[in-house]
C-alpha cells in the first residue's frame, strides 16, 4: 500500500547485542528515554536523556544526522520514542528491546551512575 507518504525504516537490537554494535560504530548516540530520575540513578557512559514523553513537543536537542540507538527500561517506551524521531526523519534509528539499562548493566556493560 503506497500512498505517497514518507516512511521509515526501524532497526530492532536486543539489548544484549547493543554493547558489539556500539564498539562497531562509536558515533552511534544512544537516546536513554527513561525518566530523568532513572537516568540519573545508571546510564550508559555517553548517553543523552530526553524522556519519552517529552517527544510529543518534537525531538527536542536529539540531533539529526547521526544513527540513534533509543532504549529504555525494557523496550516499550523506546518503541515510543523511536516511531516519533523517525516521524520527525531523525535517525537512522535504533529502537533496542527485549531489555534496556539495567539488563546491560547485569550483563556487566559499564555504567555511570548518580
């Protein structure tokens, strides 16, 4: 069904293959659309946060341009967050599931913290 409209192609990645497609492209930027009080308590070093209800006023300071890798908790609110910056035409983009930041950090994935 082709209607004319622009669509857009959203990568899936299990959150315990992130760390592999991360060391493989460094200028990957990962948007952690957790609440700010969960991104505060453990992030990924060089994460930005915008919480994924904020996406509802647009992309806010995601950059266009760069492929984003969107994660979360568990995966539905990067699934979110994901569908409104590839409407905006950021990305490509990444939306990681099946686990988010606390499965990476049982994984032993380094992490920052407070």
């Amino acid at each position: 069904l082709d209607e004319g409209l622009p669509t857009a192609s959203i990568e899936r990645v299990r959150a315990a293959d992130l760390p592999a497609r991360l060391a493989a492209d460094p200028a990957i930027l990962v948007v952690d659309v957790r609440d700010h009080s969960e991104y505060t308590e453990v992030r990924l070093p060089g994460s930005m946060n915008r919480p994924y209800w904020a996406f509802r006023d647009g992309p806010g300071e995601v950059p266009a341009g760069r492929t984003l890798a969107v994660i979360c908790a568990a995966g539905k609110r990067s699934g979110l967050a994901a569908s409104a910056l590839a409407r905006e035409g950021r990305g490509p983009i990444i939306h990681v599931d099946n686990g988010g930041v606390q499965a990476l950090a049982d994984l032993g994935v380094e992490m920052e913290r407070g």
